[in-house]
C-alpha cells in the first residue's frame, strides 16, 4: 500500500489493548499517514499496566491518566447491598 499524505491520531485504551501489539499498531497505521498525535489513556496507578509503561518513550506515547469512576459494589454474602 502506498504511504498518502494524512495526519493520522492514536489513541490507546491501554486498559483494553496489549503492548505487546505496538509495532503491529505502528506499522499499520505508517500506511495510512504520518501519526502526529500519539495517546495513551489508562489508570497508571494500575500495576498491569507496566508494560505499557516500557513503551510509551520509544513510540512517543503520551499518557493521560484515567481515574476509576465507580467503585465496583460489593455484595454483602446475603445479596444486598452495603
């Protein structure tokens, strides 16, 4: 496939996504365009994603950090809530 001329946007849900699949991601995308704007978006205070963290300077990822919305509820042994 021939490169075009399009100013391509990435942006990863890193919660969701494996780092593993960066050069993959990066390769393909190289076919559509330059990617000028590279973000990734996660909970960084998350252990799992270390392996993101391994990444993010060698493809110039920049992080933005996602907080948890909602506490998963509990469920009291009976069923209900507390």
């Amino acid at each position: 496939m021939e490169k075009s001329n399009l100013i391509v946007a990435l942006l990863i849900d890193a919660d969701n996504a494996p780092a593993k699949k960066i050069d993959f991601i990066m390769s393909e995308l190289a076919n559509y365009g330059s990617v000028m704007v590279r973000k990734i978006y996660g909970n960084w205070k998350d252990d799992r994603l270390k392996s993101w963290e391994n990444v993010l300077l060698d493809y110039a990822l920049a992080p933005v950090q996602q907080f948890r919305l909602h506490q998963r509820q509990k469920r009291h042994r009976h069923g209900h809530d507390h």
